[in-house]
C-alpha cells in the first residue's frame, strides 16, 4: 500500500502533467490560423483531468514545493480559460493563484492574477471593485519592471473608464498602453488597444476614426493568426458601419464576426454578435429576426453569467415587442432590464429603460 507521501507526490505528478497539457493547448491556440481547431480538440478532450489537476493544485497554494504549481494554472492557460470559464469561476482560478504568487513572493505574478482578477469583476458589472483589482496589479507591474504587464494593466484601466464613461481617461489610458505595446513588439497587445481606442471614437461619434483604428487592429491580428482578436475587430467594424447607417455592411461584418466565434467557442463574443445582428434587424424593421437573435444572445449571455449584456439583451426585447404593439410583454422585458442595470450602477442605461417603459405605458393606455 503506498504511502501518504506516495500519494501526493503521485497526484502532484498528476497536476503537473495536465498543466503541461493545459500550455501545450494554449501555445498552439496563440499561433492562430490552422492551429485553432486542434488546440481546441485537445483542450476539450483533457479538459476534465485540467480541471482535477488545478483543484487539487488549488488545495496546496500555501506549500513551498506546490506554490508554484498552483500560480501557473490560469496563466498557463489564459487564453483558452477566458473562452470556457465563466467571469466567477475565473475568480476562483485566479484567486488561489493570488494566494500562491504572494507565497512565492513574486511581484510580476501577483500583478498578472490581479490584472485578470479585475478584469473578472468588470464582466461581472462591478466596476468599482474592478478599478480597484486593476490599479493594483499596475502598481505591481511597475514594481516588478513588467512593461508588458504595466501595458496590460494601463489597458485594463482604460477599459473601466470606457464603461464608465469617462472617454478622455480611456483614451489617456489606452494610449499609453498601445506606446508600451509597439516598443515592446506586443502584436496582440497593439492590436487590442487599437480597437479599444476606435469603441472609444466610436461613442463620440468619430466614426471615421473608429473604422481607421479597427482595421488597423484588424490587419494585425490577420497577420497573427489572432482569429478571437479578428472576431472582435469584424464586430467593432460591424458597429462602427452600424451608426453611419450603413446596415448592410454592418451585418456582413457581425455575421463573419459570429461564425468566428462559434469557429473557435467564444460564447462571450457569440452573445454579443447575435445582440448586434439583433440591432441591425431591429433598425430595418424585421422584428421577429430581431426578438429571435436576441433571445439567442440573451441565453448565452445568462448561460455565461454576463449581467450587462443580458440587460441590453432585454431592453432590446422590450422595444421589439413593443413595436410589434405587444406592450404588456414588451413591459415585462423592459422592467428585468431595469432591475439588471439598477444592480449593477447602469445608471445611464435605467434612464434609458424608464423613458422607454413610460412610452410603452402612453400607447397601452392610449
């Protein structure tokens, strides 16, 4: 019978084996192009054993011969995790990995699970507590001289204030960050901010500039192989020719935007490219297309635990109905919205709800 140190070290083996697996599958989806498909088919078919390994991992972040073990988990997978795990169980992941990166005394990784810990939140629509998560993880980027870390973390930030809406210290924060990408040759990082600054010219209503920045973005992540990063370049274009009125174009661009990401399981990037095909629908006036890609979007979107898009999901259902003269159920969408965006500090979004649910009420009683 073999003993309790046999154990462990046997099943330490064990999680450091899918661990590798977990990076040989994550290396092979970062190539891009042909390498997606297999990259994918072998991280779903060990995708149970990765998850033992990073469980029992997890239960031994403290210990100094496991500590490490532990902290690699989620960064050794970080890409493929963010297309499978939802916004809290990445939490978990990178919750422990917090615990076992303080135990190394590592800055750098510390600073990274922070990053990712924010950025979690935000999904969440916690946005304060996700200021809070990534402001720290900069400040231990900086203290550890990470500048690919300090650009991720400058990123980050921006990213807050766009939802918030607070353009100018997006635009100030994305800036700096795209800087540190080109000096530092970070393609996937380039590629990010620029399409980060052309939402932001986007909702300002610089559509030209927004269409310039996307295709920039777009043009890198082709030559990368980065086909998530390309799924995302194809809908901000989508949205950008969306508000010049240009709905044609707008729907050819989300609808290579969607078949990207069914191609590679974003469920995140699906929900938001049916939303978007649903929009297009609505404005030409094909409301039952529209109602059925929103509701298509709205059960990735809960399915995934995406709070803010489930609420657009639903107001746009509202509106549908409503003008279709269902206003009873129109109404019923309308008032789940408003509780979503009222939970989450949308305020902008629940004055956008109520002005609705007060007209909706003006033709149901007229």
């Amino acid at each position: 019978m073999p003993s309790k140190r046999e154990v462990r070290e046997a099943k330490q083996r064990y999680a450091q084996y899918y661990l590798d697996i977990l990076r040989d599958a994550n290396d092979l989806y970062e190539q891009g192009g042909d390498n997606i498909v297999p990259a994918l088919q072998k991280f779903n078919l060990e995708w149970g054993q990765i998850q033992h390994g990073q469980a029992w991992a997890l239960s031994h972040a403290q210990e100094d011969d496991t500590a490490e073990l532990c902290n690699n988990y989620p960064l050794a997978g970080a890409r493929l995790l963010n297309l499978r795990l939802k916004p809290v169980e990445l939490i978990s992941w990178h919750d422990g990995a917090l615990v076992a990166a303080r135990h190394l005394k590592n800055l750098g990784y510390e600073g990274a699970h922070l990053g990712y810990l924010g950025s979690a939140y935000r999904a969440l629509g916690q946005y304060e507590r996700a200021i809070e998560y990534h402001q720290q993880g900069l400040k231990a980027a900086r203290e550890s001289g990470d500048r690919q870390g300090e650009g991720a973390g400058l990123g980050d930030l921006g990213s807050d204030y766009y939802i918030l809406g607070q353009y100018e210290q997006a635009i100030r924060h994305y800036r700096q960050a795209l800087a540190i990408a080109r000096e530092i040759n970070d393609w996937h990082g380039a590629s990010s901010r620029l399409g980060n600054l052309g939402n932001v010219y986007e909702r300002l209503g610089q559509y030209e500039q927004a269409i310039e920045h996307h295709q920039q973005a777009l043009t890198i992540n082709r030559k990368i192989g980065n086909r998530r990063g390309e799924g995302e370049d194809l809908g901000n274009l989508g949205n950008a020719y969306f508000y010049l009125g240009q709905y044609e174009q707008a729907i050819r661009h989300y609808r290579q935007a969607l078949a990207i990401a069914r191609e590679i399981g974003d469920q995140e990037g699906e929900a938001k490219n049916l939303l978007s095909l649903g929009n297009a629908y609505f404005i030409v006036g094909q409301y039952d297309q529209a109602i059925e890609y929103q509701e298509l979007a709205l059960a990735i979107s809960q399915e995934i635990s995406d709070t803010g898009n489930e609420g657009l999901c639903l107001f746009n259902l509202g509106a549908a109905y409503a003008n279709l003269g269902e206003y009873k159920r129109a109404i019923e969408y309308l008032q789940q919205a408003h509780t979503i965006f009222a939970k989450i500090g949308a305020m902008h979004e629940v004055k956008m709800v109520d002005e609705t649910i007060a007209k909706v009420r003006q033709r149901l009683g007229g």
